[in-house]
C-alpha cells in the first residue's frame, strides 16, 4: 500500500508541479504584453506633432534668446502639467527664427542662457552650447535639438512635439 501512495503522491506531485508552471508562465506573459508594447510602441506609432502660438513677431527683438512656453504634444490625457514646455527662441536678422530645446543632449538636464558670453550652458555636468546649438565644449554627444519655427499671419509658431532629449 505504501507504493500505491507514493505512486499516487507522485502523479499529483508532476501535476501540481506542471500547473504551477504554467500558472507562472502565463502570469509572466500577461505581464510582459504591457511592457513589450512600451518599448516597441513608439517605434511604430506615428510621430504626432502640433503648431503652438508661442506670441507676436514685435515680442522678440532682433538678436535676443528668450524662453517661450507652450504645451508639448501629450501621450496621454492625464499629463497635465508635465506638458508644459519651454524652448529657447531666437530672432536673427530677417525675422528668421530658430528654437532650441531647454533640454542637455548628455542627460536631459534645463541649460540655460548666458546673454554675457552668448552660450547655452548646462548646469548639472558642465555642457556648454554654441548660440547656433553646436556643443562647445563638456559631455554632450550632440547639437541642441530644434523646434521648426514658423511665422503665421504675425503670430510666432513652434511645432510642438514629444519633449526631444536626444
């Protein structure tokens, strides 16, 4: 009778062994269908875009850099104020714009603009940008990205966009 038992206790042993495996694998594959769709979902959604009146072509002077506000194209509907964005703006002589981003290309860090030495300057690790965006010096590995600029009917536009890093 004790081979019965053991016999029996073995079977239900296999049993419970294989349905907790898949218990658990089925657990991790539901798991991982939100996560894999994160990662590889930008990759294949359209990029989504929009134009933001950032003000009058009389509020920027010829050859001054200022910060303008405007939300950024939102994922989601709850973003809510991390939409909010600043770029950096720009009026050169012929009413040509150029926009800069606020974020370093190293890590993402604001830079900031120094008027007196005419450069973008990245507080955190050192960065230090051209008036034009190229890295003058420090660890960013690229230019600062740019927002198209485009002026409508008198009115300053920015193409927003997801907030570029890098």
């Amino acid at each position: 009778m004790a081979d019965k038992d053991r016999g029996v206790n073995a079977g239900r042993r296999r049993f419970l062994e294989a349905v907790s495996l898949l218990a658990g694998g089925l657990g991790a594959a539901v798991a991982a269908v939100p996560v894999i769709g994160f990662v590889l979902g930008p990759m294949f959604g359209a990029r989504r875009t929009a134009w933001r009146t950032v003000g009058t072509l009389d509020q920027f002077p010829v050859g001054q850099t200022v910060p303008v506000r405007f939300e950024a194209v939102s994922e989601t509907p709850w973003d809510g104020v991390t939409a909010r964005t600043v770029a950096w703006l720009r009026r050169e002589p012929g009413d040509r714009l150029v926009a800069f981003s606020v974020n370093c290309t190293h890590l993402g860090c604001p830079v900031r603009w120094e008027p007196g030495a005419n450069l973008f300057m990245c507080p955190c690790h050192g960065g230090v940008y051209y008036s034009n965006g190229q890295v003058a010096g420090g660890p960013p590995p690229r230019p600062l990205p740019r927002y198209p600029v485009r002026l409508r009917d008198g009115a300053v536009e920015v193409q927003a966009e997801r907030i570029p890093i890098g």
